[in-house]
C-alpha cells in the first residue's frame, strides 16, 4: 500500500524548481493555519461519513446483518470506487483539490465506516481505538510540531515529544469515551489492556511519522511563499494519510487473525 502521498512530493520538487505559483503578499501565500483549518474541514466531513456507515452496521441485527452482506460490499465498492478516480483526478491537477476534496472525504468516511464496523464486530472496539488514535495524533501532530519547530529543528529529535504527547492525549480521550460509553470499558480490562496498548501505539507511530514527513513539506511551501490555492491540495494530502495508516492496521489486523487461526490448526 501506498503511504507518501507521490504527488505531494511532485509539489516539492517543483518548488525547488521554482516552478509553482508565487505570491509576495502575506495573504496571498500558503500558511499553516490556512492549510490545518482545511484539513480539520475535510476531517470533519470523513467523520461525520464514518460515523453514518459505522453505527448504520452496528445497530443492525444479526439477521439484518446476514441478510445484507451483499449491500455492505456493494455500498463499500460505491465508496471505493470514487476514491480512486478522485485521487488519480487531484494527483495530475492538484487544484481540483477544491472541489473533489470534499466528496473525497465523504467517501473515505463512508468507506473506512463500513470496514471499521465490520471489523469491530470480530475485535470488539479495536477498529475504533485505531480511529480515535489515528484523528488525535492528526491534530497533536500539527499543534506541538510547529510548535515545537521553533525551539527544536531537528524534525527526529522533535518526533519523541510528539510521539508521548501523542500517547497520553489518546489514553486521555479513550478513557473518557470508556467511562461513558459501557461498551468500550472493556478496552481497559484485564483481558484487553495489552491488546488496547498495540492498537494504540501502532497507528500513532506510523501517523505520527508520516505526518512530521508531510508537515516538513508543507513548511517548505510556506516558506517558498506559495499561492494560497495549493492550501486545498495540501490539506487533502494530510486528510489522505490518515485512510493509509487506516489501511495499513486494518491489514496488520486480517494478518494477525489469520495467523491466530494457523496456529490454531
């Protein structure tokens, strides 16, 4: 699976190349709070899409459930197909970022829905910590590495005060969530704690070293002054990264039980 966003690194190139539109006026240019206000927008709509697909499955029946696999794969082909084209679409014309963006992340959301429900129904709240761990590392990520960049600019000696703050900020909100919602107690019982732990720090290290990558690359845009109209892009590019390192665990997860299950035989 594909985890740098290639197109992204096209921008850069040409950046040092001098061949991207530029602007003198502060206004004009692309600025980190432009580009994190457009990805929080692009999230929020992957969230809201997630969560119709997500409790759409959940609070179906058994029957209801058996009855409908073939709508769950069929609604999960609606929803992937359109990601593709969409992607190849912005990756040849970044600036179309502005419109298929927001029906990029509608899509994604409805996808990563319906894949995290199905698999929260074998691994009872896994998918879920994958999710909450994933979006919390987004926003810790973006805050504490500009943040920090100005004190620190080595970007690996600035990943490991991420990467706890990271941790913490999700242990935090995760046991809020178990502390009102009962079903997802169980996360931090005896019998799951370790498991709860693995699910956690997997997606946030892999998110959080994926996005330090991106966000060196966004400082370098800024930096070089670019048009304001590139924000769009950049901000569906760290919105793409988040359904890679979904990706990315979801397979570990089918890789995992399927070796449970060779080891069984």
């Amino acid at each position: 699976m594909r985890i740098i966003n290639h197109s992204l690194l096209i921008m850069e190139n040409r950046a040092l190349r001098d061949k991207l539109d530029k602007r003198d006026s502060a206004g004009d240019c692309v600025t980190l709070a432009g580009v994190t206000l457009k990805c929080a927008f692009y999230i929020l709509l992957s969230a809201l899409s997630f969560a119709i697909a997500f409790f759409w499955v959940q609070n179906a029946s058994a029957a209801m459930l058996i009855e409908g696999t073939v709508y769950v794969i069929v609604a999960l082909a609606v929803s992937a197909i359109p990601l593709v084209i969409f992607s190849i679409i912005m990756a040849i014309f970044p600036n179309s970022a502005m419109v298929l963006g927001p029906f990029f992340s509608v899509f994604a959301g409805l996808a990563l829905g319906f894949i995290a429900a199905l698999f929260d129904l074998v691994l009872n709240g896994i998918a879920f910590i994958c999710i909450v761990a994933s979006t919390t590392t987004c926003f810790t990520v973006i805050f504490f590495d500009s943040l920090l960049k100005k004190k620190i600019k080595n970007g690996f000696l600035r990943f490991f005060p991420i990467f706890f703050i990271s941790i913490v900020a999700i242990f935090a909100v995760l046991a809020i969530i178990a502390l009102t919602v009962e079903k997802y107690a169980l996360l931090f019982s005896e019998g799951l704690l370790i498991l709860t732990v693995i699910f956690i720090i997997l997606p946030t290290f892999m998110a959080s070293i994926l996005l330090m990558f991106h966000m060196s690359v966004i400082y370098k845009l800024v930096e070089y002054k670019a048009d304001k109209k590139y924000e769009w892009f950049l901000a569906y590019s760290l919105s793409q990264l988040f359904i890679m390192v979904y990706g990315l665990v979801f397979k570990m997860i089918i890789v995992a039980l399927s070796s449970a299950k060779v080891i069984k035989r």
